[in-house]
C-alpha cells in the first residue's frame, strides 16, 4: 500500500467560490462528479482497526479503495492507500490489504454504511519544487435518513516536499477564510451513523515505544490540533458551554506540550506557545460566564450575566474568525512537521532520545513541583493555589499523554496515579471557581449588583481546603508507576 499525503482545508461555499474567482488555482480545472460507498461492519470493525473502504464510481468507472490509519504530523494526513478496480459496488476481499484478515469471519456482515456524492474539480500546480493537486469538493454525505453537507479542499502532494502543501494552503487562505481540516470523509460519514456529538473530548494519543521523543511531540500536537477543531466548529454553530470548555482544554493541552517538550522546541516553539496563550484568553471570559450563569438566582442578576455571556461569545466568534486564528492553526502544523526545532543540533540527542524515556523525565518533573506547591496548601493564597492548580493539570496531561508508553505491567499503577491526581485537581477546580467569581464580577463591572455578594460569598471555604489537603497528601503518596 503507497501512502497518500494529503493537507485539508474546511471551507464555507462563499469561500470555495472567492477561491476560484480569485484566478490562485492556475488553469482549467477538471470537474468530476463522484459517488462513493463505504463499507464496513455493523460493530464498524474497519473503522475500529483504522481502515476504511470504499467504492468510488466516476464516469461509470469504479475503483475499489482501501485507507489504512494515518501516519502524518500534525495537520498532514499520510495514510496508506490501495486502489483496484472493481466491476460492480461489491467489495473484493483479497490478500492486497489488510481487510480480509480483520474482518474473518465477519466479512459477511460487510456493507455500504454512508455514500458521498460529490462535484470535484481539480486543479495541478507546481509550488516550490512540488506537483499538488488541488481538489475542491462539493457534496452530501448520506447515512439512512440523514444528511450532511460538504465543502473541502484537498491539496495531495504528488511529489516533492510535503512542506509546499502550506505554500498554497496560505495562498488559498489570502483570498478566503479556511480553516485547517481534520476529518476525512470517511469519519464524517460515520459520525452520522451515530448520536451527533455534543463536544469531543480528548483522545489517547497514539505512541509506541518504539517512538522517539520528537514524534511523540508531533502526535501530541496533531490530538490536540484534532480535539481543537473538531470544538471550534461544535461551538461555533451551537454557542453552547461544553464545546467551548473543550476547546480550552484542547488549547491548554497544547500549551501543556509545549511546555513538556520545551527544551527541544527552541525560540520559535516559545513564539508559537504565546500565541496560544492569546488563542485560549480569547475563550476565557465566555467560560468564566458560562460557570458563574448556574450559580447565580433567577433574577436581574442571572439576566445580566446571561447578557454579559451572549456578548462573550460574540467576541469568541470573532476571534475564531480571524486571519490571526486561522493563520494559527496552520502555523502550528507546518512548524510541528517540519520546523526548524528537528535540524537544532544542540538539541538533537534530547530529540532523538526514547519516548518513554522522555516522558519518565518528564512525569517525574512535573510531580515534584506539585508535591512542593502542595505544601501548606491551606495557607496559600488565592494566586499561589492557581498555580499550584496550572501545574497539576501540566502533571494530568503529561500523564494522559504517555499513557501508551506505559501500558501492561504499568497500567495498575498509572490509573491509581491518575484517580488521585483528577481528584486533587477537582477541588483545587472548586476552590478556583469560589476566586474566580469576586473578580468576574468585578471585571463587568457586576460587583455592586443586588446578589453579586452572596454569589461571590456563597460556599464556606474551609471543608474545600480540608479535602484539598487531604487529595494532595493522597497524590504524594501515589506509586510513581513510571519508575
């Protein structure tokens, strides 16, 4: 199976057709119109394993294609492929692909899951020593009752460095808004077989041992990428609190990464990581809302909050819009790819090192800072305690993060550590969210409001100490699994 590499760009309509417009993609495009059908099982076998399979029909040709898992850093998708035509849209099961040997005894049960039906026109550049095909397709997804539009932009890269596929992407990105893409047709289809999702939360991340530190950087970065856009879009179109929460966990997991993986970043990596920090502020004041409306009384109070939130998340929508923050995503990408932090050679050893081995220094470092800040937890002030909570939830997410590496014997031992560290973090969490409210208030100018005192005074403060002392006392005494 040859890889395919691949960059994609979400767009709107308006935003395909300013593209074309623009004259950015040189020539006459061939226009195609494509019918595809997937295939799987009903407990969705291949897509469990990773793989997809379709049948694709243009101009009463069809040929059969099966993708396996992607292997790409962040932002590119590299997946293996194996195309073969077919007389009919009935899959051919053969030892080419790993299809038949997942399946077994299932094979039978394979059948069409969703079809796509789209107008593809396609474009061929040359671009900094690369030939690209530019692919903008128009289409529905279909599953039972169910349908989904499509607007997307593919840039596959037929020869050449990979990097060029930016080049364009930055091009097409100076006429129109697009975004960075991360689902392939193959998960928007299934994900209207199922309950529509809410807000994504954070995956595991997908390392091996057999990884070194700087591809576990890169796969880290492409979850969180993922986890970040897949909110981003939830919650631009719903402006509902738990998309908005998640993509701020998404963003604090990146800066989390960078922060672990700091001395290998370089100067540029610190650039990339304040511009993420300005990315997750933009997201704060509506998160500190959404958490304060539930707490506050029915009444003027509650409505002028509930205001306050709706203006928040106008000027959410307006940062996510921006050049700033589009431009962003595909920085962050390019620069975890192919930056110039993997040809730094005063840091290529520490690159070059085992993951696991990273991630034991990592762990190990984090856990001491937190068994320091933790001291005498209950007389620490309100701006101590915060960053005593910033430093554990660095401790969680290097945690979740090198969980892979650490399975088998380890498993046991990194739940037990796991438990006792969500736990500390929920009641610093609570103790937070008691400071915090005084001075959202305050910042909206609701401070002098009638019921702004009981709600910034509500909860007794000293049993949340109590059990904060007690979580951290737990933590401490945790197994350090990863020793």
């Amino acid at each position: 199976m040859m890889d395919e590499i691949e960059l994609k760009l979400h767009l709107t309509e308006a935003a395909a057709r300013a593209i074309e417009a623009a004259g950015v993609l040189p020539g006459k495009p061939r226009t195609l119109s494509q019918r595809s059908l997937y295939f799987d099982t009903p407990d969705r076998a291949l897509a469990g394993a990773g793989l997809s399979l379709r049948i694709r029909e243009t101009r009463g040709r069809r040929i059969q294609t099966v993708k396996g898992a992607d292997r790409g850093s962040a932002g590119i998708f590299a997946r293996p492929e194996h195309e073969m035509p077919v007389p009919d849209d009935r899959p051919v099961l053969d030892d080419t692909t790993p299809v038949a040997r997942i399946l077994g005894g299932k094979a039978f049960a394979l059948a069409p899951v969703f079809a796509l039906s789209v107008t593809r026109r396609i474009w061929v550049l040359e671009e900094g020593g690369a030939r690209i095909e530019a692919m903008i397709d128009r289409g529905r997804v279909t599953a039972a009752d169910r349908q989904s539009p499509l607007c997307e932009c593919e840039l596959e890269l037929v020869s050449g460095p990979p990097g060029a596929l930016f080049a364009v992407a930055r091009r097409l990105g100076a006429v129109a808004p697009v975004k960075l893409g991360v689902l392939t047709k193959s998960e928007r289809g299934h994900r209207l077989t199922g309950p529509l999702p809410v807000a994504v939360k954070a995956e595991d991340v997908a390392l091996d041992r057999d990884m070194t530190a700087a591809q576990a950087f890169q796969r880290i970065v492409l979850s969180c990428l993922r986890q970040f856009r897949l909110n981003e879009d939830l919650l631009l179109a719903t402006r509902t609190p738990e998309p908005l929460h998640q993509a701020r966990v998404a963003l604090r997991r990146l800066r989390s990464a960078f922060t672990i993986f700091r001395p290998m970043l370089g100067a540029s990596g610190t650039a990339l990581r304040e511009e993420l920090r300005w990315l997750a502020g933009t997201l704060g004041d509506a998160r500190d809302l959404d958490v304060l409306l539930p707490r506050a009384s029915a009444g003027p109070l509650q409505d002028r909050i509930r205001a306050a939130r709706e203006a928040a998340y106008d000027g959410v929508a307006e940062a996510l819009g921006s050049e700033q923050a589009r431009a962003l995503m595909l920085d962050l990408a390019e620069w975890t790819g192919g930056g110039d932090w993997l040809s730094d050679p005063e840091t290529q050893a520490l690159r070059d090192s085992g993951a696991q081995d990273f991630a034991a220094t990592a762990l190990s470092r984090f856990r001491r800072k937190v068994k320091k800040g933790g001291r005498d937890l209950s007389r620490l002030e309100d701006e101590a305690r915060h960053e005593l909570r910033k430093d554990a939830k660095k401790l969680r997410y290097a945690a979740e993060f090198f969980a892979p590496l650490f399975a088998g014997d380890w498993r046991k031992g990194r739940r037990r550590f796991g438990a006792a560290l969500a736990d500390f973090q929920d009641h610093l969490g609570a103790l937070n969210d008691l400071a915090a409210a005084p001075l959202v208030l305050d910042r909206l100018g609701l401070a002098d409001a009638l019921g702004a005192a009981d709600l910034a005074d509500a909860v007794d403060r000293a049993p949340l100490l109590a059990a904060a002392e007690d979580a951290h006392r737990a933590l401490v005494r945790a197994e350090r699994y990863w020793t």
